[in-house]
C-alpha cells in the first residue's frame, strides 16, 4: 500500500489561490511587481494591527466618547512603551502604503491590459475595493484627535459642503449628524473604522481572489508554446520573499519614523494652511481652480463613469496580458503622460498668475467663468491632443484609451503634489 504523504496546511492553502501549475511567465517579477500579493499582506498586517490597537486605544473619559479621551488615550499608546508605540506606527504606515500600492496594482492591471471579457468584472470589484480602502483610511485619519487629524477631516467635511443643494446635509451625515467635528463624529468615525468597512473588505477581498481564480491567475499574452512550471515553489518562494521583503521595511519605517502626533485638536486654532489628508489633496487643489458644480459634480462623475466603463468599450487588436498593449503605444503613454504634466502645472500656473475668467467677466455668473471656462481650458487641449494621435498616428481604440486614462491619472497626481508641497500659508502657491 502506498502511505499518504501529508500536505504542508501553507501549501494546500496557497493552492486554493493559485492552480497546482502555472504558466512560467507568471512568475516574472516585471510582470505584476507582486502589487496584489502586497496589498493582501498590508490588509492582514492592518488587520491583526488594529486589533492590537483596540485593547489600547479607549476614544472616552469615564465612558463617554470625547476629542480629549481620543488623544489622551492616542498619547498614551505612543509613549507608554516601545511596543505599543511601534504597532501604531505599523498600522499607520501600513495604512498609507496600502493606498499607493493598490492604486500600482489597478495602474498595472490596466496596463497590462486586464480588464477585458472575463476579468471585467474584477475590474469593477478593484474600483470598489479601492473606495473602501480609502474610506477605511479616512475614518482612522480622525482617530488619534491631534491638530492635524482635526482639521483635515474638517476641511475634506467643507469639501462636501460645497456639493450643490446636498453638499450641507452630506458634511452633517459625515460629521455624525452635526455642524463641527465632536464627540458624536469620533464615534462614528470610530464605528466605520474598527466594525462595518474591515467587514465590507474582507468581503470585496474575497470575492476578488475567486474571480482572479476562476479567471486563471494573471491575464498574459497568447503564446502556443508556453511552459508549464509547478505553483510550489516556483511561485511561492517569490511571494514569500517579496512579503519578506514588503514586511521588513514596514518594520524598519515604524522603528525609524513615528507617525505624526501634533497638539491635541483645538477648534479655535486653525494651523494655516489647513490640508485635507494627501490623497484628497487633488481634489482641495482643483477647488482652487474649478467651480465647485464641475470639481465635484461634473468631472468626477465623468472620469468616475469612464473608468467603469473601461471594461465595456469595443477594443480591436487588443493584446490581453501585454504591457501597453503595443511597443508603440509604450511611447504614447509616456508622451501622454508628459503631456498631462506639463499641461496641468502650466493651468496652475495661468490660472494663479495670468487669466483669472472672474476679473475678466465680473458680470458673468461664477459657474461659467470658473466653471465652463476653466473646464475648457483642460479639455479642449486634451481632446485635441487625442484628436492628433487618431489622425495623424492611427492610434487604435485601446491605446487612445490608455493615453486618456493617462492624463487624467497624471493630472491628478500632479494636483495631488502641487496641494502637498508647493502651498503654504493662506494656500498661496510657492513658486
């Protein structure tokens, strides 16, 4: 009789994400760069982070939620010990390398051409993924109840305030039901954070991985003569060694750098200038430039729909699996990226210094000077810049996509670095 040998519980789990064999592409670091894998180990190490933090961390003084308990108690954890000092700084620089590696990994998937037929719906579970996470992000932004939480989270609250009719009434929903940051926001806040979102991602985590096996690992080009190689260890030993690798620099940032702790949030002292958290930074920047009807409404809705929609357009050659889809178009995207940049910062630049559309037109309504005007002065240039590589380059429909798809992620950055490093005090522009 032939004696079972027995399964390593590691393997047969790994196996339940990946199939027995793989194609041997599949193991090219240059391939995926392990972006997914990462953002599965950065949900874990949140995970098991935050749990750690909620023996410690008490938002409340005698029971009762409050500003004061919530940075009294933040205070205490990072400096009561080394050890619990350094898991906070595990969670928050987890949480903000989540961010930017899950946006890499939607980034890549769509380079790489994965979002067509039967990966399309993953696609869609990767955006909503992506809001959850950012969702997840900002409820904990507010927790530690310092300066700088305080008067991010009041900022990115006016941000909504500015939504036409219902902007007031969705500040008050997210502020707990009030005009101003209090001891009901922390609660809810708190709430969403540590109960309903960690639920809701596990969820979309789930339903993510199934739909990345059922589809058969990572989308690659067509290739009759592919080579079959075993998942174990071929496959493996790369994910642990990048998760190794992932997590040790995780270890070596939180014993270097603390996360911020500025003085307890004051309502009556506004630092100046006041920022919403980084990744909204974009969206706090274009204010300054766009009426809010088309920074909040119009523009968001449109770039929102496109991105669902990319699924869904007709594309002919298409290569799935293949970077950039085209040698070809490798060097639209990155003159499409340049493009974006150059154009974004030099509409800074016009708007802070040269033409302001109000002082032109005074007797003109805001919404067509800072609105309609402004918006046009980045489409217009866009649309002729597409315009041109379908005329003039024959560009097929799948890379003029990719090079839209590239500006408004270019764009967004750039605003995003602009808001971060070159506004000071009063939000004036530093160049």
């Amino acid at each position: 009789m032939k004696q079972k040998t027995k399964k390593n519980p590691l393997t047969s789990f790994l196996l339940h994400l990946h199939p027995k064999t793989i194609d041997s592409r599949a193991t090219q670091f240059n391939r995926t760069f392990g972006l997914g894998g990462m953002a599965a180990l950065l949900c874990v190490l949140l995970f098991i982070s935050g749990l750690a933090l909620r023996f410690l961390y008490i938002p409340s003084i005698e029971g009762i939620p409050s500003i004061e308990g919530a940075y009294n108690s933040t205070q205490l954890i990072r400096n009561e010990n080394v050890l619990s000092s350094f898991i906070r700084n595990i969670h928050y620089w987890s949480a903000n390398a989540l961010i930017v590696i899950s946006i890499l990994h939607l980034i890549r998937v769509f380079y790489t051409v994965s979002i067509v037929k039967k990966r399309g719906e993953n696609w869609i579970y990767g955006i909503i993924l992506l809001f959850i996470i950012l969702a997840s992000s900002f409820t904990g932004y507010l927790l530690p109840m310092d300066q700088l939480a305080y008067w991010a989270i009041t900022i990115t609250s006016n941000l909504l305030g500015y939504f036409p009719l219902i902007g007031p009434e969705i500040s008050r929903f997210m502020l707990g039901g009030t005009d101003a940051i209090d001891s009901n926001t922390l609660l809810q806040f708190y709430t969403w954070h540590t109960g309903m979102l960690p639920l809701l991602l596990i969820g979309f985590i789930s339903i993510h991985f199934w739909l990345i096996r059922k589809s058969k690992g990572i989308a690659l080009p067509i290739n009759e003569n592919n080579h079959k190689i075993p998942t174990n260890p071929e496959l493996v030993y790369k994910e642990l060694v990048t998760a190794l690798a992932l997590t040790l620099s995780l270890v070596l940032l939180a014993m270097l750098v603390d996360a911020p702790l500025l003085s307890e949030a004051n309502p009556l002292e506004s630092p100046n200038p006041a920022k919403a958290p980084w990744y909204f930074m974009g969206y706090q920047e274009l204010l300054i430039h766009l009426h809010p009807v088309f920074a909040l409404i119009i523009l968001p809705t449109i770039v929102l729909l496109f991105i669902l929609g990319l699924p869904y357009l007709r594309y002919k050659p298409i290569n799935t699996g293949q970077w950039f889809n085209s040698v070809k178009n490798r060097k639209i995207t990155i003159i499409s990226a340049i493009f974006s940049i150059t154009l974004t910062f030099s509409l800074v630049l016009i708007n802070t210094y040269i033409i302001s559309w109000t002082e032109l037109l005074p007797n003109t309504r805001t919404i067509i000077t800072s609105g309609l005007l402004s918006f046009l002065m980045f489409v217009t240039p866009v649309f002729s810049f597409l315009y041109y590589l379908k005329k003039q380059l024959e560009t097929p429909r799948i890379e003029l996509v990719m090079s839209l798809f590239t500006i408004i992620i270019s764009s967004y950055f750039t605003l995003t670095l602009i808001g971060c490093l070159l506004r000071g005090e009063g939000m004036t522009l530093l160049i």
